[in-house]
C-alpha cells in the first residue's frame, strides 16, 4: 500500500513529477498483475468447467453401460433373448419362440398354400430366438 508522504518543505515542480512517474509505475505493475491473475482464473475456471462436462459424460455412459449390463444379466437369467421389431423389444423364451413357429407354420407353410417368403422371414427372424436358449 502506498503511504502517504508529507510534500518536503521546498518541494519544487521536479520532485512531485518524480512521485507521479513513480506512482504510474506502481499502478502499471500492479495493472499487469491483475491481468495476469484474470487470465490465470479465466483458465482455471475454463479447465473446471472441461473437467465437469467430462465428469458427467463419465457418468451418463457408466450409467448406460451399467444398464445394459443389467438388461444381458436379466436376460440370461430369464433365458429369454430380445428383438426387435419396428423398433419395439420384444423378449420371447425358447417355448413362447416354438410356438409362434407353429402358429406361422399353420398360416405360411408351402403345403397348407402359404407364402414360402413369408415363411422364410420367419424362420429367419425366430432361429435367433431358439437358438439362444
């Protein structure tokens, strides 16, 4: 802190240039500091706010994976497998599979005069099903 100096008796025009100069001085130092420890926090503040953002994107795909984690452990409990179909799940067991087999089988099948594509699809769409369990 600057202190106060009494103006010496005689003090000519000279001296108190001299204390100005000095007293620019001063505040040029203490202006280039201050812009220094803006920067300085500016960045702090610019690697806290990164570190947050990747905090929580850390977070949301431990979540998500932690999800999903679950969803394949419950599954293979259940020993049930999921599809899907026009984007809807759809979680059948290896019997609930074998049966829907049948009921297309009744309905698609070449012999009963059904579609042999059709049937194919099908197939191709419940193989996965039993084959899983």
């Amino acid at each position: 802190m600057l202190e106060e100096q009494p103006i010496p008796p005689g003090a000519d025009i000279s001296w108190l240039q001299d204390q100005l100069v000095e007293c620019h001085k001063t505040i040029r130092t203490l202006l280039r500091q201050l812009s220094k420890e803006q920067a300085r926090h500016a960045e702090t503040q610019r690697a806290y706010q990164l570190t947050v953002a990747n905090l929580l994107e850390a977070t949301r795909e431990s979540s998500k994976i932690a999800r999903e984690r679950d969803e394949w452990k419950a599954q293979a409990q259940n020993g049930t497998r999921t599809i899907s179909i026009s984007n809807l799940p759809l979680r059948l067991s290896a019997e609930e599979a074998s049966a829907v087999r049948k009921a297309m089988a009744r309905l698609h099948h070449p012999d009963v005069g059904g579609d042999p594509e059709r049937m194919k699809l099908w197939n191709s769409l419940l193989d996965p099903l039993e084959q899983a369990a």
